[in-house]
C-alpha cells in the first residue's frame, strides 16, 4: 500500500500543474481515465485471484472480493483520474502502453504457465497472471516515460530518476 500511495504522488508531483483555464479541457480525460483505470484494477484484481488460486487459495465468498483484493479497482481509477486531470498526454501513453503490456505479458504469461501448471488450467492461467503484470508495469512505465523530444513543450514536466545505493 505504501508503494501505491508513492507511485501515486510521484505521478502527481511530476506531472503539469492544473491551471484554472485549463480545467474545463480536462473533465473528458480525467472521466476517460478514471473509466479505464477501474477497468484495468479490475482485471489486475482478477489476476491477483488466479495468482492466489494457484498457489491453493481460493474465493469462497462475495465478500472475500473486499478488502485488499479491491484496492486495484480503486488504485486504478484514482491513478487514471488523477493523470487524466494533471496530464492528459501521460495518460494516453500510459494506457497505450498498457494495452501493450497486457498482450505481451499475457503471452509470456502462457509460455511459463505451459511450462508450469498442467494443461489446461496452465495455460489460461498463466496468460491471465502475465496480462495483468504487464499492464501494470507497461501502464507505469507509459506514465513516467517523457514525450518524444518534438512534443516537448515548456509546461511537461520532465521525470528525474536517481537511484541510492547506500555503502556501509
């Protein structure tokens, strides 16, 4: 949870700010966003399940649904919300990257799951546990990659990253 709630404030504070006449222009991407996040926690969710339901863990229950297997669902559309508010353009790289993602982890995801649950649970499962990795990695990754240099303009915000390797 305290790797969300940092993902979700590093995306805002690099993002562009919100100006008042802007605010109008953003009401469309920020639905849009906070449509397709749901949409992508949701089947993040569903990943997570399979993943749990492979390991011997299973859903007995509606209300096993709620807890901390809801917190994609609501994880993805405050993230898309919030991208679609403060950076359209970042928004549609990132769902773009995502749709990426889903198709080349889900096809990952079968090649190992092939490899190591028995057909057929392995195969769909396994496609189901990779499509749901790489949507998350590929949307986060969309989100923080900068435009292509020609789209670059004085408002987009550009990501520092700095990695510490602490040496005792």
């Amino acid at each position: 949870m305290k790797r969300l709630v940092l993902l979700l404030v590093l995306i805002a504070a690099t993002s562009t700010p919100l100006r008042a006449q802007d605010a109008g222009g953003r009401v469309l991407p920020a639905v849009i966003g906070g449509v397709a996040g749901v949409a992508g926690g949701g089947y993040v969710a569903l990943s997570l399940v399979v993943a749990q339901a492979r390991a011997g863990t299973y859903i007995h229950d509606f209300k096993d649904m709620f807890g901390w297997r809801s917190a994609p669902v609501i994880a993805g559309g405050l993230l898309g919300t919030g991208l679609g508010i403060y950076s359209p353009d970042r928004l549609r790289r990132a769902i773009i990257w995502g749709y990426g993602g889903v198709v080349v982890g889900g096809a990952v995801g079968l090649g190992v799951g092939l490899l190591v649950w028995p057909p057929p649970e392995g195969k769909w499962a396994g496609a189901a546990i990779g499509a749901g990795a790489g949507l998350v990695i590929a949307y986060i990754a969309g989100a923080l990659t900068a435009p292509a240099s020609g789209d670059l303009g004085k408002s987009d915000a550009v990501v520092p990253v700095m990695i510490r390797l602490p040496v005792r």
